[in-house]
C-alpha cells in the first residue's frame, strides 16, 4: 500500500540590507539577430526514398484490409456451415436400449408398404431364440462343399439387437407372391433398421433379424432363414448421411425404381438358412449358411 508523503516547503524571507545600494540599471538587452536560415531541397536520393515510403504504405494499407475481410469471411462461411449441419437421419429415437430399438422398428416398417398394408412389422428384443436361451455367438459358414473349420467366420452377439419381423397375414407370412422386388424391398427394411440401431443404440454393433415366416413343404409356416449384419460391414454407410443410401421420408413400395447405390447397399443383406447347437456355456450358436 502506497504510502502518502507530504513535503512542507518553509519559505525563506528575504533580509534586507540597508545600507546597500540599489544595483544600477542593466542596459537593456540587445535584440537577437534573426538569421533567416533556408531549408535545402531534398535531393534525388531522398525524392525517392519518399516516394517508395508512401507506395509501401498504401501496399501494407491494401493488404491489411483484404487480410481483415478475408478472415470476416471465413468467420461467416464457417458460422453458417456450423448453424447448417445436416442431421444424419430425419428420425431419431429418444431412448436407448430395447426401448429405443421398438421405436425405430416401428418408424422403419411404417414407412414400406405392399399397397394399403405394411410389408412387414417388427418387433426387437434382445437375441434370444424360442424359449429364451441368449445368443452367444455366430457361426457364418461359406457353403463350399469342401468347407475347412477356418473358413468358418465366428462373431461374439454380446452387443447385439434382434428383431422378428411378422407379414399381415394370420399366421405371420406376408400377403400375395413372393418375388425378387418383394424380396429386396424386405431386405431394404431391414437395412434401414439396422443402420438406425448401429448408429444411435449405444453399444450396439450387430444386428440380428429373422424374416417373415414362409409356408413350408409341410403347408405350415415356419421361419428359416436369418440375417446377421455388423457394423464394420457398413461403416461406408453409416459415415455419410442416411439419405445418401436409402431417400429418407418417402412410402417405400414395389413401384419405386431404385438407384444403383441403393442396390449395393441391399445386397449387403443376405438370406442365410439358419440352424444352431448349444454351446457349452448354455448359450445357443446361431450358425448362418448361405442360401444356394
């Protein structure tokens, strides 16, 4: 803290001497005189040397404000991409969980139709297969006749989803003739739901899904096929918005023509007859073979 120091000044008073005598009048000062003195003209060195002072000046002047409307651009252009950013999806759930998972199967199946009725609805639980017993992992096999161990492809399920999807009819099989549009419009369904699961549903990376059942040698329906998919197998899709892939918030239906993206990306789902055995942990091994 700065301390205040007041100085007091005594004033001296001036002692007179009376018999001095008053000093004599100095004469007065002689004027100066003015020498008036010329500035000299600058030289040609000096000349120029202004002249290249004031053309780099205005440069410097120039440059400094291009700089500053340049940088105010980019500060506009990237505030308005940022104010911009595009949703990956129009949808998305607002839970998690098995929770989340039923309201993205309701939103996808809404959404393809075979006429007036929906292709297919589905409902999502967690993998198990009839009578409760969990889904602890996955066998994809080749199909090759002469198929080695090795060539079997193996795929843990403790980070998966599963929906059953059911047709409109009575006994869960879909209405009319099957055919490859029908097949493909189911396959895209199925797509779709899977790439919502994976990109919203915490901790999800594998989707199982079991189709419609269809009418068997037997005239019974029965289900006998099943898909598996995996993230890393649609990374490319899931790292672009969804309507680079399937065009978000139209009716999906038989008439639609399709793209050929569109295409490449269904046939990533594949129909696998599907079979299992119980692992020694008492978990079922789905095993998935391909359909000849």
């Amino acid at each position: 803290m700065a301390e205040d120091a007041v100085r007091q000044f005594a004033s001296v008073g001036d002692t007179a001497d009376e018999s001095a005598q008053p000093p004599a009048a100095l004469p007065p000062a002689a004027a100066p005189q003015q020498t008036a003195e010329r500035k000299p003209k600058p030289n040609l060195y000096e000349r120029r040397r202004a002249a290249i002072q004031r053309r780099f000046g205005f440069a410097y002047f120039a440059l400094a404000v291009a700089t500053g409307i340049a940088i105010g651009l980019v500060v506009v252009l990237v505030g308005r991409s940022s104010g911009k950013h595009e949703a990956w999806s129009p949808f998305k759930p607002t839970s998690n969980g098995l929770e989340g998972a039923q309201q993205i199967a309701g939103y996808v199946s809404r959404r393809y139709r075979l006429g007036n009725e929906l292709l297919a609805g589905a409902f999502a639980s967690a993998p198990v297969v009839q009578g409760g017993t969990p889904i602890g992992a996955a066998a994809v096999r080749t199909g090759f006749t002469k198929e080695r161990v090795q060539d079997v492809r193996f795929y843990r399920t403790d980070h998966a989803v599963m929906y059953q999807f059911l047709g409109t009819k009575d006994d869960g099989t879909i209405p009319g003739t099957a055919s490859i549009a029908r097949g493909n419009l189911l396959r895209q369904e199925i797509l779709e739901m899977s790439l919502y699961s994976m990109k919203y549903l915490g901790g999800i990376d594998t989707v199982i899904a079991f189709p419609p059942p269809t009418i068997g040698s037997d005239g019974k329906p029965a289900v006998t096929r099943a898909i598996l998919l995996r993230k890393p197998d649609l990374k490319a899709q899931l790292s672009k918005p969804l309507g680079d892939t399937i065009p978000p918030g139209k009716t999906e239906t038989l008439g639609r023509q399709t793209t050929a993206k569109e295409r490449a990306a269904v046939a990533k789902v594949q129909f696998m007859q599907y079979s299992g055995q119980q692992l020694p942990s008492g978990d079922f091994l789905l095993v998935l073979t391909p359909v000849a």
